[in-house]
C-alpha cells in the first residue's frame, strides 16, 4: 500500500509540474488573469468573448485595497449594471512593469474588443500616447492622468490636497501631536505628493488653532514602486517604537507594511487613502478618499451616452470636494474627540472655496510650518 500511494504522490507531482510548465507566462508577456486570490470569483475575467470596457492597471496588484481597486470597481459596476462585458489587464513584470508591458496590456485588451480602455497611475502616459495614436477608434481615460493633447483621451484628476488636508486636521483635532507620512512614487507621483502637502497643511491649521505643535515624521522612503516591503515595515515600526501616534500610509499596497508595523504596538494608529480602508484594520481611524469609482462610473456613463465629443474629448477634470470626490468616509471613522458635525463645518469650508489647500508642493517641505516641526527622511 505504501509503495502505491508513493507512485500515486509522484505522478501527481510529475503532473502537476507540468501543468505549471504548460501555464506559465514569460516574464515579458501580458497577463488578463494574473493569480489574485481576491477576484477569483469576478465575473468580468471569467467572462468569455470580447470584452468591451478594459481596465489596464497600474503598479500593485488589481485588489490593492486602494487606487487599482477603486478605479477597478467603478468600472465594474457600471459594466454589470448595464450588461457590458469588461475585463481588467495587469501589465508584464508587476512593479518593475515598462511601457512596453503597459502597451502590450493595452493592445491586448483592444484585441479582445475594448471600446474604452481606464487606466489608471500617471505612469500610463507613455503607453496610453503610443496606443491611443495608433486607435483612434478606442476612448481612453486617464485616471490621475492629463487628456495628452488627444480627442480620444479624457482625464481625471483630483484634489488630494483636500482629502489630505481633512486628515490632517482631524487627526490633530483628535488629539494627535504625533504624526508620520510615508507616501509611494519616492517623491516623484503628483497624487501622492498632494496628499501629503495637503496633510501638513492641515495638521497645520489644527495644530495652530489649539495652540500645540505637531512633530511629523515625511518620507518616500522605500515607496518608490508602491510595493510592500521588509524595509518599509522596519522603518514604520522604527516610527511608532519613538513616539509616532499616527501614520499617513499613502501608495496602495504600502499599507500592508504600516498595518503590519501598528500590530507591534498596542496604541497606533492608521490614516488609510483612495478608498475607504477601515474594514482592513481596526488600527485605521480614517481614510483620505477620493471618489474614483463614482467618477470613473460617471465617464462611462457619459461616453454610453454619446456625450463623449461635447463634454470628453481631450478635456481633463479636476474633481474635488465641491464634486464630493474628495473627504473623509464619516460612517466608519473611529474618531472619538473630532465629531462628524465638526467635519462637516469644515468640508463646507472646503467645498465653498472659503478654505482653499495649497496643491504646489514647495520645494522644501520642511520649511515654513508655525505649529507643525517636519522630519524628512529620504
């Protein structure tokens, strides 16, 4: 018996290396359905045919519980909402993906019938120039991107500033004095940087009203691909192990590092982005939003109408809080000390004009803050 079943364990082992061999995508190939254990059940790369809505993502993974996921689910739901085939693309090579992996994904997925390809990241904008010149046919639309000077490019952007400076603020208001930002691109990702900009503002604001001063921790440091990492989880940990209260974790997948740095210590807290970010971890207080499935429902909804030449084609919009595409997601926040109704006094501020958050970085961000003492660690 023991014999059989050592046969039996060794053809199954035989077998299944080589069905792994069969399956195996070379490293400069664009995958549709890379393994993800979160989108298993999605309908959309499941689905069989041609697949008229793509979504062609950005560094990280589909189901990065951020900016890839929130861009995703807009165009899922309006795809299943209205009976549309869609499908999502990741690019070759993951974080260290070129633009020839991100055109490879966008041809293919005009291959497979895309009529209108979202993609977000504005690492896309090389490929998206190339591919969207050679179809003119294919609407494209360029999440935290620019319309690039094409008819069949449209853009969407947004107001982090204002998210961040909402986080900011309330996270002093609470009763924080010590913060920490870590935010992905290693400095050189416009979004990115306007959140953290808008933070320091606001920690800023609130620091000054009640007469404290904010020390803050504000690095890139090791979030150049977005990715988590042993030294991003080593670093946050270093934070919180000398004094940090709060941490700004802003570049998707990074969180998986700072959630994983907070559980060492019983106290820390988290400040989520893009999308709400709360069910991840009880350790997030809130999250920096911005309404990337709402506005990428919008487009769609706008080019299904045909009002794609009118109000798309070569046009870039700058959503904000006076679109409610930007804030903070009341319902879920575990803030004790800074109440709903004193939020919403102050997104009022924001979204009247009357409170209006810097977008241009300075060039030294540690320099001119009265309440607020920036730490840089490069």
């Amino acid at each position: 018996m023991k014999k059989v079943l050592a046969v039996l364990l060794a053809l199954t082992m035989v077998l299944c290396l080589g069905l792994a061999a069969c399956t195996k995508q070379p490293a400069d190939e664009t995958t549709a359905a890379p393994d993800n254990a979160d989108v298993t059940e999605d309908a959309g790369n499941d689905a069989e045919g041609p697949a008229e809505i793509a979504v062609v993502t950005d560094v990280g993974q589909l189901m990065d519980k951020g900016f890839n996921q929130g861009t995703y689910e807009g165009a899922q739901a309006y795809a299943e909402a209205n009976g549309i085939a869609y499908k999502y693309y990741q690019p070759a090579n993951g974080s260290d993906a070129s633009d020839n992996d991100r055109i490879a994904a966008m041809k293919q997925a005009i291959d497979n019938g895309a009529k209108i390809i979202v993609a977000p990241g504005f690492l896309q904008a090389t490929a998206m120039e190339a591919v969207a010149t050679e179809n003119p046919d294919v609407k494209f639309v360029f999440v935290d991107g620019w319309a690039l000077g094409l008819d069949n490019v449209t853009a969407i952007v947004y107001k982090e500033q204002e998210s961040g400076y909402l986080a900011g603020y309330a996270a002093v208001m609470e009763g924080y004095t010590k913060l920490g930002f870590t935010g992905g691109g290693g400095g050189e990702n416009p979004a990115v940087n306007r959140f953290g900009f808008g933070f320091l503002q606001g920690a800023n604001a609130a620091a000054g009203e009640k007469g404290v001063q904010v020390e803050m921790k504000y690095s890139f440091k090791y979030g150049e691909t977005f990715s988590a990492s042993p030294e991003l989880q080593t670093q946050i940990a270093g934070w919180y192990a000398d004094g940090t209260e709060v941490v700004f974790a802003c570049g998707g997948s990074m969180f998986q590092s700072v959630k994983s740095a907070a559980g060492e210590y019983p106290d820390a807290k988290i400040i989520g982005v893009d999308v709400d970010q709360s069910g991840e971890s009880e350790k997030v207080i809130t999250s920096a939003v911005k309404g990337l499935a709402a506005s990428v429902e919008k487009v769609l909804g706008q080019f299904y109408d045909g009002k794609w030449d009118e109000e798309l084609a070569n046009v870039a919009q700058n959503l904000g809080a006076a679109d409610d595409a930007t804030g903070l997601p009341t319902d879920t926040w575990r803030l004790e000390n800074f109440t709903v109704e004193q939020y919403n006094e102050l997104f009022a501020k924001i979204k009247s004009g009357e409170i209006t958050p810097m977008d241009v970085v300075p060039e030294d961000i540690t320099a001119g803050w009265g309440a607020v003492t920036v730490d840089l660690e490069k």
